[in-house]
C-alpha cells in the first residue's frame, strides 16, 4: 500500500497534454495490446493489476517481444508505464483510503476497463457478475469523480439468441431475454449499467471473435478457437481414422478478427472525442470468411476428416461410439453454439469515425490461420 502511495504522488505530478490513461486488465490478450497501443501513441499509462506487480511489468515487456512492428515498444516508451497493486473485485479496488483518494484527484484522460470474467459457464455467474459488472460499477465511480471517459471493452455478441439467425446486431443496446452464456449475459448487464449511469461519458467497442496477431500470430489465449485448436491436434497425433462431426450451419459467417487490427480500430476511433461520445462501435470485419472455409482450413492443416452434421437425436444415436464421443466433447466447447449461429454485424459508426471498413490484407485467411495455429502450438 505505501509502494502505491508513493507512485499515486509521483503520479499527480503530471501534467503534460498527454493525461493519464487508467488500464484495467492490461494484462488480457486485448488489453495488452491497447495498453502497448497506448504507451506507443505517447500517455502515461496506469495499468490496475493483482499480485506481484514488479512481475507483471516485466510479464508485459516479453510478451511485447512476440507482436509486430506496429505495437513493438522501446525502454523509453515503457518508462511511460507504471502498475499500481490493486483489484477489480473488491470494494475501492482493494486500494487504501488514502490511495483511493489520490486515484480520484488523477489527471486521468480515460479509463479503458479490458478486465473480464471469461468462463461461460452459469455454474460460475456470480463471481462473472462480481468482475463483469460489480467492477464496472466500482470504475463508473472513477470515471465519474475524475470527469474522464470510461472506455468499456464489451462484447459483439451481447444482443443474444434472437440475433443469432443473420438478424443483424447494430450499434446500439440491447436488452435480450436470452443468452447463450453468462459471459454475454453480463457484459450486456454492464453495458445497460454504463448507459444509465448518471454524469458518465463513455464509449463501448465490441469486438467479435479475436484470434492471434495478423504479422506473427501471437496469442496469450487458450479460450475459443485455441480449445479446438488443442483437441485437433491431440487427434491428429493419435492419428484418429474416424470421421470428425462438426455442428455448423453451412454458408453462415464466422466472425474472427486479428487481435491487432481489432486494437488498431479502438485506438484510431478514441482519438475522435466528440463523435464517440456515449456511441457503440462493433469491432468487426467487414468482409468475413464464411464457417465453411474455416472448417475446410481446419480439415487439411490437421489432416481429419471433418464433416459437417445436422443433429438429432437419431442421428446422434446413429454414430459409432467414438464418433458420438468426440462430437460431445467438441459441443460443450466455449464458442460451440456460435458454429450453429449466424451472427451478422453492422459497422457504421466505425467505419464513419474511420473513414474506412474495420479490415486489413490480412483477409486471405489460411495464411493468416496458419501462422494462428502455428504459434499457438509452437508454444504448447
């Protein structure tokens, strides 16, 4: 606490233009990357984080080595970054009263809150909401007593079951009945609470599907895609014969994006203050590849005899064993329902703060996958 202390003091001694940015789970795969973003484009950056913060720092510096040039850091710009010990889940974010103090009276430009409960599950909701929501009311408080922007990375996937048939998810809130997990349920609860809170500027992005750098294919990730990922390549090795059952539904999109180009899009559209103001922006690529093509890289970099199925119950019942095993384990996957849904998203307000589609040459997707999976496995 009295290491805090001190930097909260060296802190309010800023006062150059370029204001202070707060980072909340800097340490995520996309948090990392609008943190290195941000120390790139010149603020001081505050990043909130648990346990052993001299380790943390460090952590941040490595994994800084495996990105591409675009968010490649000096020692100088990492001068420019400072960790203060704290956390989201606790009341005042665990900081003393006198830090809590200081935190408050900060030239803080922004506030960009990356943190997340990631699990899916319903098993685990309340300690979701305790992060996902509790969390953004305990920085609401910050944002609010320091008169700074609250930057909220939510998700595209907050308008629920009903948007899951090609209905297409605008730029704006929602309120569903239904939702496929708990993740999206309570990033669309904090969400609704941003919007209601009283005397808050904020700005939400939503990005889609986010896999590994466009350059290098790096990923601190092993959720999502880099579950199957893990389960394909462990068939692969047992050099497994049996056909391979996937539950998609054909021609639909699958909307992944590269971790970089999706925090390139964030941070290009928060340099426009005034036209993001309260406003929702999906992060999503404009031209996404189909589930088809997806499944067919899969097929030939694993060499499995993927196929698609419509199941049923006889159907089901109808598969050999093994068969029947597999496909069990790949269904209760993270992103299972999401290969049988077909989520379309619209982009306007990205691309009018951009002047351009949310997208790069990064499009011609087995290349890009292919360095994905590479890197992945490389380092499991």
């Amino acid at each position: 606490m009295k290491e805090n202390q001190h930097t909260f003091k060296k802190l309010s001694e800023i006062q150059d233009l370029k204001r202070i940015q707060l980072v909340v789970g800097g340490l995520g795969f996309i948090g990392q990357y609008l943190t290195w973003g941000l120390l790139r484009k010149g603020f001081n950056v505050v990043l909130i984080a648990r346990n052993d913060i001299h380790a943390r720092f460090e952590q941040l510096k490595q994994r800084n080595s495996f990105v591409n040039p675009t968010y490649k850091l000096s020692k100088n710009d990492f001068d420019r970054l400072i960790i203060i010990s704290g956390d989201l889940n606790r009341p005042k974010l665990n900081l003393s009263s006198m830090s809590y103090r200081q935190l408050h009276s900060l030239h803080i430009g922004s506030i960009w809150n990356c943190a997340a409960d990631m699990r899916y599950s319903y098993s685990n909701l309340q300690q979701s909401i305790n992060t996902n929501v509790n969390g953004v009311e305990r920085l609401i408080e910050v944002a609010v007593a320091a008169k700074c922007r609250f930057n909220q990375i939510s998700t595209s996937f907050i308008a629920g079951k009903d948007h899951a048939s090609g209905v297409t998810v605008k730029e704006k809130l929602y309120q569903p009945k239904e939702f496929f997990n708990a993740y999206d349920y309570t990033k669309n609860a904090a969400e609704n609470l941003i919007a209601e809170s009283k005397n808050l500027e904020y700005t939400i992005y939503r990005p889609t599907i986010v896999l590994g750098d466009s350059v290098t294919g790096y990923t601190n990730s092993q959720s999502g895609y880099y579950e199957y990922v893990k389960l394909l390549n462990r068939l692969k090795e047992q050099n497994v014969q049996t056909p391979i059952h996937l539950k998609y539904l054909p021609n639909c999109l699958i909307n992944v994006i590269p971790v970089d180009i999706c925090c390139d899009a964030i941070l290009k559209i928060s340099n426009n203050h005034e036209l993001t103001k309260n406003q929702y922006f999906n992060i999503a690529d404009s031209n996404p590849m189909t589930i088809d093509e997806f499944v067919m890289f899969n097929r030939d970099y694993f060499e499995l005899d993927l196929r698609q199925i419509q199941v049923s119950g006889v159907l089901l019942s109808s598969l050999p064993e093994k068969e029947r095993r597999i496909l069990k384990i790949i269904n209760r996957m993270q992103n299972g329902p999401f290969l049988n849904s077909d989520f379309r998203f619209c982009s306007a307000n990205s691309q009018r703060v951009l002047g351009h589609p949310v997208q790069d040459q990064w499009r011609n997707s087995k290349s890009y996958l292919t360095k994905v999976v590479d890197y992945f496995l490389n380092q499991t």
